[in-house]
C-alpha cells in the first residue's frame, strides 16, 4: 500500500484509490456539508467548530494518540482538524479566496487529501479533547463530518459500510446470521446457561406486546456470548416480560455503524430498528452493551425520530439492571465475584451518554472487590475500539491499534492490580481481546450482565 501519512494504513489502497482525482469531488460534497439546508443535523457545531480555535494546544495534552506517539504533529487533535480547516478557509471564505497566503489557507492537493482521509481515520472520536477545550471547539465532530464528506464521494471502511451498514440492512444484521440460524443459536445459548447456571431458561424471540426488546449487538452472539446469556440469565431472574427478535421481524441488531461515518447510512438502519420495535408492539428497547449504539438510539435519534413519534422508551441495559438492584427485584451475592474487577468507562456510554454511575452501583452489588482506574469518568481513556477501529485489522492497523491507543489503557489496567476488566460495550470487547493477548495481560474481560448473572441469588 502506497504512504500517505505515515508508516500505517487505516485505509487500504482498494478503498482510497489514492490515485484516482477527486478534489474536485471532494470540495463538492463539502459546499454541500456546509449547507444549512442539507447538513441541518451538524451544520452549526461544524461551521462554529472549523471557524474557531484558539491553537492553545489544551485538546493535544489529553489526546491518547497524541501522547503515545511522542506528540508527533500529525496526530495533533488540532493538526488533524486543521486539514479541513485550510480547506474550508481557501474555499469558503472571502478571505481565502482572494487572499489565502493571509488566511492561513491552502490549496487542496490530490496528496493532500488522501493524507486527510487516512488521518480522519486515525481518531476513534473518543471527544476527550472536546471536553477541555476552552471554547467547546469538537474536533471529534470536525473528524465525523470529514468522514461524512469522505463517503460521499465512495470513501469509507469496508468494515464500516459495505460489511457493516449495508449487510445490516440487506440481512437483518451486521454478522449476516438468518433468522434459522439465529434461532439455532439462541437454543444453544439456553443449553449453555442450564449447564451453566443450572436453570431452565427459555429464551422468547419474536414476542409482541413485550414490555421489553433486549437488542444486543449482532456480534456479541458469536464473540460474546457469555454477556447474551448473562443478560437472559437476569432477565429471567427478574420475571420481566421481554423478548429478543430475530431477522424474520426486520432488524435484530443494536449495532449502527452509521454512528461513525454517515448521517444517511445512521438514518437508513435507525429507522429500520424503530420500525422493528414499533412492529412488535414493545413498551422499552433495551439497548444491549453497546456504547455507540446507546449514543445513537438515545440521543442522536432525536434529530431524526422525535421523541414523540416513538411509542417506546430507549433504555441501556445498563440502566435497566441498576434499577432492578436498588428496587430488590434482583438480590445480589458480591461474594460469588471475589476477584478484584475494575471498569472501563466506554467513551460513548461515559462522556457522550451520562452513564457513570449506573454501572458503578451495578458492579458495586455484585462484585467483592472494585478498583478504579485513574483516570476515570469524564476524563476516562479510550481503549483504542472506538470509532470502528476495533473490528479495523487490515495491514498493520491492528499494531498501530495497540501502540497508538491500547498501551496507555494496559498501563492503568496493570496498575490497579485487578483481575477483570469490566466493560459495558461490544466495540470496548473487542479491543481488549487484543489488548490482552497483545500485552500479555494477566486480567480477562467480562461483560457487566454476565458478572451480575454470577452473583444472582438463584
């Protein structure tokens, strides 16, 4: 694969055509992102974002890649934002146009914008750096809406869009498992927790007028499965009414790449699940652990499905459990999780979402002994999974994964002496797969329903 920024390759020569002309394309689809009329969704925080900064350096002192790679420019939060920023300023403002030497402008190369792209898909979005800006300036929104720009004109991961959004649609989920096989594997899933838990769980698929759809992330069946039995464990153990559904009622997945990349894709697969819990007539949907899903179904739905058109609530499982615990409706042994357990704040479900607390007093009830790591909440560090990257393997970008993001999270993992990693998302999951087997750390991960299954009262 050719270079383009630097020694590594987000981007796959077969994906990015590097040289293949499309500025000209590229300065299209952006006029069209920096319209109100077509971007109303993230037209005002980009247009403010790409208008004002400071160049204070504030968001590079909190930025994972940035300090890991020696605080090489190129993976400056501000540097990275600035190469859509120079383009905006030569093309779409008086000032660039008539004197871009002054405007602190540039002219948009074919070498420069395939260094643009690679870049954009550097940054897993984790908006710690938007946290601490002075100004609220958001280059974590700057680097989706360049995504944003990057599909339009036939730029995007294969994992993001062509195996991800697009096979969710056409199958039901981003895995590609039929209903048959679905149902397949939710009868073994009941098998395992028998002989696991010692209890006869039937699992209901497809139940309408439920008071709950628990919707997981497609992936979590056949890589995580033990939080898909965990979840069905507690939901038995709370006598809930609820169901999962499989690809025969529409879509059967959480997941919503279009989080990452794409308001038409995001918009296309958040109607798909709208319409499936609608269709079944369900009281709650239930987000499985998935952090870039709650953020999508929670919150940025609402610029696309008001609240009011939606005749169910959205609830984190995460939310879901707490309540259970503190009503009495599930009785917790801490003792049955002796080992010392610490929990990963997920990016989306942390500082895009608001749940800090819930997982907490979740964990607090069912495991002996909980460490934090430093930091934590607001300021946690991300694993490295965000934004995509975590199923993102192709070249070398599964090194640059682990020693750009992962060695920083391993070094606070080892520090707290704790056993197990306790994560609440699917993408968080994946990446500390690899971080573990990377490191050669002596911990193993575990999803938050399956550590509140171990320590039910049964």
């Amino acid at each position: 694969m050719k270079e383009v920024l630097d020694g590594y390759r987000a981007l796959p020569d077969r994906t990015l055509q590097p040289d293949t002309p499309r500025v000209e394309k590229f300065l299209a689809a952006m006029k069209n992102a920096l319209r109100k009329e077509s971007n109303w969704t993230f037209w005002l925080p980009l247009q403010l974002s790409l208008d004002n900064c400071l160049k204070c350096g504030t968001c590079a002192e909190v930025c994972p890649v940035y300090l890991e790679n020696g605080k090489k420019e190129i993976y400056h939060p501000a540097y990275r934002a600035d190469m859509l920023r120079k383009v905006y300023k030569r093309y779409f403002t008086f000032a660039g146009k008539k004197f871009p030497g002054l405007a602190g402008a540039e002219d948009l190369t074919e070498e420069k914008l395939n260094a643009l792209a690679e870049s954009f898909y550097r940054c897993t979005v984790c908006r710690r750096c938007a946290y601490v800006c002075p100004l609220a300036i958001d280059n974590g929104l700057i680097v989706r809406e360049g995504r944003k720009i990057l599909d339009a004109i036939g730029i995007a991961p294969e994992e993001l869009k062509m195996n991800g959004t697009e096979l969710q649609l056409r199958a039901g989920n981003a895995t590609g498992t039929p209903a048959r096989a679905f149902r397949d594997m939710v009868e073994f899933l009941e098998e395992e927790i028998e002989d696991t838990f010692g209890l006869k769980v039937q699992i209901p698929v497809d139940k309408e007028g439920a008071e709950y759809l628990v919707m997981h992330n497609a992936g979590d069946y056949l890589a995580f499965a033990e939080t898909v039995m965990g979840a069905a464990v507690v939901f038995h153990a709370a006598g809930a009414d609820w169901t999962l559904n499989s690809p025969d009622t529409g879509i059967n997945d959480v997941v919503n790449y279009g989080v990452f990349y794409s308001d038409v894709e995001f918009t296309r697969v958040l109607q798909a699940q709208v319409e499936t819990a609608r269709k079944l007539g369900v009281k709650t949907l239930v987000v499985g652990e998935c952090g870039h899903a709650f953020e999508g179904l929670k919150y940025l739905s609402l610029r696309i499905i008001p609240e009011d058109e939606r005749p169910f609530k959205i609830r984190s499982i995460l939310e879901v459990m707490d309540d259970w615990i503190r009503e009495g409706r599930i009785r917790l042994d801490p003792a049955k999780n002796p080992q010392p357990v610490t929990y990963h704040d997920s990016c989306k479900l942390g500082r895009l979402g608001g749940l800090y607390e819930e997982p907490r007093r979740v964990l607090r009830a069912s495991c002996q002994d909980v460490r934090e790591m430093q930091p934590n909440r607001e300021m946690s560090l991300c694993c490295g999974g965000g934004s995509g990257f975590a199923i993102m393997t192709k070249g070398d970008f599964l090194k640059f994964r682990m020693e750009a993001y992962g060695r920083l999270k391993a070094e606070q993992v080892k520090e707290t002496g704790a056993e197990v990693v306790a994560l609440a998302c699917s993408n968080c999951k994946g990446q500390f797969r690899d971080l573990i087997n990377y490191f050669k750390l002596p911990v193993r991960f575990a999803g938050i329903s399956e550590l509140v299954a171990n320590a039910l009262e049964l």
